[in-house]
C-alpha cells in the first residue's frame, strides 16, 4: 500500500496536477487505476515521476504503466487547486466538510432498516467524482442504447408468441418459471407501445479498461434522485473544474422521461402522472418525495389510489381525479392485491385491470421482473444476433445458469473463480441469497457451495470474478489526518423512452463505491459518488430546481382567462398535514405547561395550593404524569420527578417526546410538500430532544428547564415554516386548522381551571394565567397593573389582535373552515358557524359578578356565561375535530388520537 501519511509532496518539483498520484494508494494488483487511466501493476514499486519539460502543459503528460501520472481528466481536476500542498489538504477537508453539511441540510436519507423509532442514515456521498471522457461514455451509450432494444424485444416475446422460449432460445424457467413473471398480464399490448419507459444497468471497469455489464433493474430501479443530488452537490464544490472538463448536464433526459411517459400515456401532453411510493419507511422514500418534486409529480401510495371502472383516480380533497401515468416504485408482486399478493397494502385492488384495459401507462409495465435474473445475461449475446441481427457492443460478465447441465458441469469446476449469485434475486418463495465470491471461500465452503448447486440448480448462477476498477476517495482519519484512498466503484446507468418510443442514456450516473472488503453496496457501508461524463462542447443550460406538482389549471365557468393553478392535495397527505399541525401546536402547549409548572414548583410560590392543584389538575387533564402519581401539594418533588420522568415517556401519548416523535413520522409522509429547511427544523428537534444526556439518566430541574426553552426555541422556529413558508392550499388550511383546534380546546380547558379553581384571585395566579397564554408582554404595555377581570378577560377572550386570545383563534378558526366550502358539498360551513363568536362579547358579559376575582376557594355559579362560553369553545373543538375526520379521513383506517386525549 502507498504511504498515505500527511499530505505534502514529496520533491519541490513535482506539480500540482501529480499530487494526487503520489498521495493516493494504489489500486490493487490486476485492478484498473481510475486516477492513473491504467491497470495497477502487479508490483507497486514499478513507478516513475513525472518529469515535465518546459513546453509541456500540464495535462499533456503521457500514461506509461505503473507510473505516478494521472489521466487527463483528473489533471484538469486537479490544475484549479492550491499550489502549496498544505493549503490544498486544507481546502480539500472545508469541501468535505462542506458536502457532509449539505448532505444533512438537505435532509437526505438511506436506511435500509428503516424504522418508526430510528433516525435515518445519511446518504454517503464522497468528494471526488467518477470521470468519464467522451470516448468512454460513446461505448457505454451505444451499448446501453442496443441492450435497451433488447430487453424490450424479449419482454415483447415474453408476454406475446412466447416464440423465444418455443424454439428454445430461453429456458422456460427463465421466464414463465420466473417469479417476476405476471401470467396475468400475456396476451396484454404495452399502453403507449413501449413495455420498458426506464431501465438501469450496473456497470463495472474491467482490469484493461473495458466495461462490463454486471446486471440490470427494471422493476423500480433507483438512484434517479440521488444521483441528481450529488450532482448538485458535488459540483458545488470544484465549479472550475466542473466547467472546465466540461461536464454534460442531467435536465433534459429528466424531461425526457416524464413527456415520454406523458406522450404515450392515454390523455397524452395533458395526462397526470403520479409516483407510487411504498411509504415513508422505505429505504430510499427521500429519492421518491425529491423526484415526485423534482419531476412535478404527485407522490401518491397506495391507499391513495383507487379504481373505478378500470381507470385509476387519486383521491383528494377535490374529489377523485383521474391518473394516466403512474411511475412505480414499488416492486410488481405488491402492486395489485386481488391478483398478486393478497397481503400487500402497498398496492391498489384491480391496478392490473386499469392496465390490461388501456386505460393507465405503467412505467415499467408490470411484468418485468424476469429481466433482472443474473442467469438471462448468459443467452443475450446469442438473442441479440437472432433478434436483432447485431453483436452486442457493450459486453456482459461471463454468466452461466447452473439450471443448464452442460453449463453446470462446464463452470463448477471453476466454482473458485466465479461469484455465487441467485437466479431469482428479491423474491422470497424461490432461493435468494447475497452474491458470494468464490474465491473468499475455503475448500471445505466450496464443496458445500457445490453441494447445495447440485441440489438446486435452477436457482443459483455463476459468474465471472471481475477485479472492478478503484477510484480515489477522501479520507479522514481517526486522528482528523487526511488521505486519500482507493476503493472500489459500480456505475450504474439509466435509460429512458422518449416521446417518440425511443431511448436516451443519462449522460451520468450513480457510483457505488465500495468498502474496502470490496463490495460496492450501499446497503453494507458503501459510498456514493458524483458521475462527471465529458461534453464536447460546454452547455449553458442549468439543472432545474425542483418544482411542485399542480393540477391541470382549470378555467372558470363563462371566462377565458384561467384559474389559478391548485395544488392536488391526496386525502392521506390532508390527514397528515391536519394531525402535523395538531401534534406541532400540542406540542407547544405541554411544553410551556411543563416549563410553568417547574418554574413554579422551584419558585418562592411553591407552596401557595390554588397554584399547585392547578398544576396538578392540568398535568392530570393532559396526561403529562402517569396515573397514581401523588398531586403536587402532597408530594412536590415526587410530582416533580413524575413530570420530567414523563417528558420522554413514550406511553404517555400526550408527552413532549411522543408528540415530538408524532410531528416528525406526520411530516415524513408528506415531505415532499416541504421545504429542506422544514424537514431539518423537525429532524433537529426531535434529535436534540431524544438525544440529550437527560434522556436516559435523571436530571437535575435547571438541565431539563434549558433543555425545554432549547425545543421551545426550535418549535417557535418550526411555527415560523408552517405558517411563512407553505402554499395556502387546502392542506395547509387542514393543517392550520389543526393547530387552532389544538388552541382553542387547550387555552379554554386552562383558563376554565383557572377560573374554578380561584387562580386568578392570587396575584402569582394571575401572572400564572397569562404566562400559559403568552401574553404577558401584550398585558403590561396595554393595562399595566389594572389586574381586574375585565382587563384579563380583554386580552385572552375577546381580543381581536391577540392571537393567544380565544376570541382570535376563533375567528381565524372560523375563517378557515369557511375557505373550505367548496369540499365536500359545504360541509364545512355548518361547523364554521358552530364556532362562539367570541369577539362580538363584551368582558363585563362575561363576568357580571365584580369588578374583582374572587378568592381561592370561592364558589361560582355554574351559569356563569364565562364557564359556559369556555365550555363551548372546548365542545366546539371537539366537533369540529369529529365532524372533519368522517368527512375527510375516515377511509384511511389510520387511528389517531383525540383532542383531549
């Protein structure tokens, strides 16, 4: 291995653009060197420094083997950096440090196990791209263009004459024995002409620097969106070098995909085009909402599509509307649980007859699966000559299906040299297993490898060991010491159908680097990287920022000019916005309720009762304690221990730490409706909470008061996005109603205790009162010390500016039901009108007692029109809360839990 200590260079005269070879290890014996442009020599002391004369140009040097030169492309990489070496390393880590940021500011996410109650892991993304020259890229195009044409040919034999499998060209196995294969769907002409809209296909360099095809995915391919990101990113850092290579640009093969799928589509240049997501916890669900973004798509699941007359309809809060196009990412076998999967529900009942009816364009169409198989790569070069009359020009790895006898007895004596695949890989009923490289097993592991071929030789395939080229990464050590290493890379390449039926190759990619075990997989530890391919000439045109997804924009009845566009809103992402904006406001509430009550059990009022059974009424009332806790004035510090203990308490539902959680697993399933900023406010939120050292240990009351004024902080910053940086859709309104149901239930519920319970009589009550309604500030600049009820009544009740007041959260409450009356017939009218008009009232209505509060302990009337108004808006809460969800949500089945609970 190179010596990779600290970076500097090792004689004055060698030149930037060398610094690279010299720093980085090289690439093992046998492997193609991606830095260097040439195999790495079987003994790594055959090197030579580059000596340049005086009329040589960096970047004109040539590649001898085993020399310490760089190619061409790096050394237009290279030439933009800092001369002085230590400067160079400097620069190099703020870059890295940079791209790790924005990695997290983006919110971009790969989880292969992701769960409810586990943060996601953040996408591994490295400094250095993968560059290809022109030339490279032409055979890789071509290549990917013609075996494009190929797979299309055979999927149309497959689900037509089936004359492939007839004359023997492809095992029946392979196809019709295939999991992946749909008998549903023979006999059934692709919607739009095209079986196959994208494709991806896994590329390796090999030891002389050719490229190999490894495999290819057709189902649900994915890195659309990642890929895009670290372009985005990447080329943040090196924008010289970036311009100067110049790089092809992604945006318009993007474009590409969508009209293609439009143009074939049955309502054509106008169809609605939805991405279809298995959920949130998905691995990969932050590509799905980026795209959906990125593409102007709707992101749907499944439970928001259903069929009618075999057309699909996307449910919203509009109605049903019509869907031509879907771009799945869910894998064909859970698509339609009436003909695949009976169990699965990330699937719509009767999608397979929306397709064999013509009605729907599927992208891919549902069926493909057979074409991932490792064993089909064996039987396309000869398939390509018979149904294409050509050779192919991008070559597959060497692969044998064991199924064949003649295959099998030919390769297993070889079983070292080859890698142990699965014939049908990510399907459960058939044998699948990780790939295994022959020659990392013992004797003893082979011969059971071979035993276990023997016994089931349909379902295992061999391929051809291939030594994949190393690309150079940054690195920094344990001891913050930086280097740069060499690890394994797999391209993986995407083609698209165009409007017109044919293909177009991203000029780019996803490169999956690999640990240094050599596997380049994401899912065990691997990295990603950027994919720069040389343009011939430099475009001006830029890579579009993502956009929102609308509706057609509709024309008002008896006018020309058109309606503004509207936003579709699914009913599932309206239920999740309306309980995000209920979790988010309640949230809020436990949280100053909380920090009040340790404010006052640590206060020289800590022994004053009304204060304490105050407290202890609404800890109870709002379930921040566990039942059988003792109250407040019998045990201050057990309550005390109590309301922190349950600040994490994740089965208490109305806990600062459930509540945090519920806003974040809300917001996951509408991401793509929010901003970056939006989702890394509520990812840092929860983080900070769960992560702090009082989570698992018990803190003392001042740790836990700055730990709750930090996520008050951030909560007020996340109030902000809500209602500054979201379009006022319908979903928005629900979530904006939410909020304000969650507000008028709390703040009547805590000023009616206050009341009853003679509070506001003692003056650390009354204080108490407004600090719980934040309105302190607003109390002392309009009354300054006139502590009388009619003032108290002003602020919090009837004020028409105060948006702590009731009377505010009413009208604004009322407003945006009434916003709403187009949904739903008008339903939302009625419920407008059941909200009290509390603005109209005057104080002294409200309280015709006195001119002063009564002491603690005193009676009151239970006619009092305050009680009873108070009682209204927590009853008015409640309606609307009921009367929304059967409107709106009742058919997701989703629980949740009630205002009040």
């Amino acid at each position: 291995m190179h010596d990779t200590s600290p970076l500097q260079d090792r004689t004055p005269e060698v030149q930037t653009m060398t610094w690279l070879a010299l720093q980085q290890e090289r690439a093992p014996a046998g492997h193609w060197d991606e830095l260097r442009g040439q195999p790495s020599p079987a003994d790594p002391t055959q090197t030579q420094t580059l000596t340049a004369t005086p009329n040589q140009s960096p970047g004109a040097s040539e590649s001898t083997p085993g020399s310490n030169t760089v190619s061409k492309p790096w050394q237009n990489f290279v030439a933009p950096l800092h001369p002085d070496p230590t400067t160079r390393a400097t620069e190099l880590n703020a870059s890295m440090a940079h791209l790790q940021r924005q990695v997290r500011d983006n919110g971009i996410t790969y989880n292969v196990y992701a769960c409810a109650d586990q943060p996601q892991r953040p996408w591994s993304l490295d400094l250095f791209p993968l560059m290809l020259e022109h030339k490279d890229w032409l055979q890789i195009e071509a290549g990917v263009v013609q075996r494009m044409q190929l797979l299309e040919s055979i999927m149309a034999d497959a689900y037509g004459p089936q004359q492939l499998v007839l004359s023997g060209q492809l095992p029946a196995a392979l196809v019709q024995g295939h999991p992946g294969y749909l008998p549903a769907m023979h006999g059934v002409a692709p919607v739009g002409g095209r079986y196959l809209s994208l494709a991806a296909f896994d590329l390796a360099r090999g030891p002389e620097g050719c490229w190999w095809l490894l495999s290819q995915r057709t189902q649900a391919p994915s890195g659309l969106g990642y890929l895009l990101e670290n372009r985005q990113i990447v080329s943040r850092q090196f924008p010289q070098a970036f311009e100067s290579f110049p790089v092809q640009r992604l945006a318009e093969t993007y474009r590409t995909l969508i009209d293609g799928i439009k143009a074939r589509s049955p309502a054509g240049a106008s169809a609605h085009i939805a991405l279809l997501t298995p959920g949130p916890y998905n691995e990969t669900y932050f590509e799905h909402a980026y795209l959906a973004r990125y593409l102007g798509l709707s992101l749907v699941q499944g439970n928001d599509l259903t069929v009618r007359d075999e057309k699909l309809y996307l449910k919203t809060l509009q109605g049903l509307q019509p869907v031509h196009g879907l771009l799945k990412r869910v894998d064909d076998d859970w698509l339609d649980p009436l003909e695949l999967r009976t169990e699965s529900t990330l699937g719509v009942p009767g999608l397979l007859q929306a397709v064999r009816s013509g009605h729907l364009l599927v992208a891919n169409t549902p069926g493909s699966g057979f074409l991932e198989s490792n064993a089909l790569l064996g039987f396309m070069p000869a398939l390509a000559r018979d149904l294409m009359g050509q050779s192919l020009q991008l070559p597959a790895i060497p692969s044998w299906w064991c199924g064949e006898a003649a295959a099998l007895h030919d390769v297993l004596p070889r079983l070292k040299t080859c890698v142990i695949k699965p014939t049908y890989p990510y399907h459960s009923d058939r044998q699948c297993f990780e790939s295994v490289p022959g020659h990392t097993l013992s004797r003893r592991e082979q011969d059971e490898w071979a035993g276990r071929i023997l016994r089931d030789p349909d379902a295992h395939t061999l391929q051809s060991w291939l030594p994949l080229s190393h690309q150079p990464t940054w690195h920094i050590g344990a001891q913050g010491t930086p280097c740069i290493q060499s690890r394994p890379v797999v391209l993986r390449v995407f083609a698209v159908t165009d409007a017109q039926g044919g293909w177009q190759v991203l000029p780019g990619g996803l490169a999956r680097l690999g640990t240094r075990e050599g596997i380049a997989s994401m899912q065990r530890g691997g990295s990603s990287a950027d994919v720069w391919v040389q343009s011939t000439a430099p475009t001006p045109t830029p890579t579009p920022t993502p956009t929102q997804a609308f509706a057609p924009v509709p024309r008002p009845a008896g006018g020309n000019a058109p309606a503004q566009p509207q936003q579709l809103v699914t009913s599932r992402a309206a239920e999740n916005l309306f309980w995000m904006g209920r979790y988010t406001e309640r949230t809020e509430n436990t949280l100053r309720l909380v920090r009040l009550s340790l404010e006052i059990l640590g206060s020289e009022n800590q022994h004053l009762t009304c204060l304490l059974n105050f407290i202890n009424r609404m800890a109870s009332r709002h379930g921040m304690v566990r039942a059988g806790t003792p109250a407040a004035v019998q045990a201050h510090r057990v309550f005390e221990r109590s309301l922190i203990a349950g600040l994490w308490d994740q089965e208490l539902a109305t806990s600062v730490g459930f509540n945090l959680r519920a806003v974040r697993l809300a917001a996951a399933s509408v991401r793509e409706r929010l901003s970056p900023e939006h989702w890394r406010l509520l990812e840092q939120a929860e983080a900070r909470f769960f992560s702090s050292p009082t989570h698992t240990s018990l803190p003392d009351t001042l740790t836990v008061q700055s730990l709750l004024t930090d996520t008050s902080q951030m909560l007020a910053a996340l109030t902000g996005a809500q209602t500054d940086r979201m379009s006022r859709d319908d979903g928005w309104r629900l979530l904006s109603i939410g909020r304000h149901i969650e507000r008028l239930e709390f703040l009547s519920t805590a000023l009616s205790e206050a009341v009853t319970l003679g509070l506001i009589g003692e003056q650390a009550g009354f204080d108490t009162v407004l600090d719980l309604f934040d309105s302190t500030i607003s109390f002392h600049a309009q009354y300054q010390q006139s502590r009388t009820p009619q003032a108290l009544l002003n602020l919090l009740v009837t004020h028409p500016d105060n948006p702590r007041s009731l009377g505010w959260v009413a009208h604004t409450l009322r407003g945006r039901l009434r916003r709403m009356a187009p949904l739903a017939d008008g339903a939302t009218l009625p419920l407008s009108d059941g909200v009290p008009h509390l603005i109209e009232l005057r104080a002294e209505s409200l309280w015709p007692l006195t001119d002063s509060w009564p002491d603690a302990g005193a009676e009151l009337p239970l006619t009092l029109p305050l009680l009873t108004t108070l009682a209204q808006c927590q009853a008015a809460a409640r309606e609307i809360s009921d009367r929304l969800c059967a409107l709106f949500f009742s058919h997701s089945g989703q629980a949740r839990y009630s205002v009040g609970a």
